[in-house]
C-alpha cells in the first residue's frame, strides 16, 4: 500500500516536470516565433523599401534618357 503510495507521488512529480517542461518548450516557441515574425516584417519592409527605391531610380534613369534623346533630336 505505501509503495503504491510513493508510486503515484513519483509519477505526480514527473507529471507536473513534464507539464513543466511542455509550459517551457510553449513560452519558448511562442517567443522566438514572434522573434521571427517581427525578424522577417522587418527584413520584407526593407526588400519592398529596396524595391520602390529602385523602380524610383529607373524612372529617374529612363526620364534622363529621355530628356537627353529630347535635346539631341
């Protein structure tokens, strides 16, 4: 009877580790997921920053061209 006793006071005790354990491993996806998350909106704002900076450019480029093309002619 107390072996049984100690028994499921051990398997408490490991319930409540491994419950522990899952809590952990839980705050720590969430946390790093948001880590990434906020990681990869910054690295997109900068790649769509990069784009409209280079389709800026290349219009600037090809209004140049033009008005180069406009003088010559």
């Amino acid at each position: 009877m107390i072996t049984l006793l100690i028994l499921m006071i051990l398997l408490g005790v490991l319930a409540i580790k491994i419950g522990l354990f899952f809590i952990k491993g839980l705050f720590w996806l969430i946390f790093v997921g948001f880590g990434l998350l906020l990681i990869t909106k910054i690295f997109f704002l900068g790649l769509i920053a990069l784009g409209i900076f280079a389709i800026y450019w290349l219009v600037q480029l090809f209004q140049v061209q033009n008005h180069n093309r406009n003088i010559n002619s």
